[in-house]
C-alpha cells in the first residue's frame, strides 16, 4: 500500500506533464503580414511588411481611417451588420508599429515632427464625427 501511493503520484505527475507540454505548434510571426481583405469592401489591402516610407506609410493609415469610417457608417446604417472590428484593429495596429519604427529612424527632428503632424492630423480623421 506504501508503495502504490507514490507510484500513482509519479505516473500521475508525470501523464500530466507529458500532456502539458505535448505537441506546440511554431509561431512564425506573430501578425499576419498582409490583412485579408473583406468581400464587402471594408477591409483594405495593406501589404504592412512594405511600410518603411513617409508615402506608403501616409497612404496606409489613410486607409485604415477610410476603412474606420465606412464601417462605422454601414454598422449605423443596418443593424444587422456585424463591422469588421478586429481585421481593423490589427491593421491599425500594424500600420501604427511601422509608423513607430520609420519615426525613430528619422534623424532630423523637424523632419520627424512634421511627419507625426501629418499622421496624427489623417487619425484624427478616424474619430470626427
């Protein structure tokens, strides 16, 4: 009896562990590099492993607060419409990680101001109403 105690403890430990850390599947990046877009139109394509310019970048976030705002209007349109709300999100959020990287990369201080002006003055757009 002493005996099959810990025996039952070991083999239940050790069950246990082998399942926890069974199969795990690799993660090769931890966003998409490209959003799908959407059947309705919504959605833009954003190739977002390509945002390493002021233009494309400009271009991108351009996009994002079109897409926002078009959501937006459909979903108070028909209440039926569900809205894209998560492919936004993470598109926002990935046009805004670029955003972030070109900024710092920028040397010239006036340079950089101007640029997060004309980004900010584009979201802004996003929350008008």
């Amino acid at each position: 009896m002493k005996l099959k105690l810990p025996l039952l403890v070991l083999i239940t430990t050790f069950s246990l562990s082998f399942f926890s850390c069974g199969e795990k599947k690799n993660k090769t990046t931890d966003e998409q590099s490209i959003i799908q877009p959407s059947n309705d139109g919504i959605v833009p394509t954003i190739d977002t492993t390509n945002l390493n310019d002021e233009a494309s970048l400009l271009d991108a976030i351009k996009k994002v607060a079109d897409a926002n705002i078009a959501d937006d209007k459909k979903r108070e349109e028909d209440p039926s419409y569900s809205g894209h709300y998560l492919e936004l999100t993470k598109l926002y959020t990935a046009v805004l990680k670029a955003s972030n990287k070109y900024s710092e990369s920028i040397a010239d201080p006036k340079k950089a101001l101007e640029y997060h002006e004309k980004f900010s003055n584009i979201q802004k757009t996003m929350y008008e109403k």
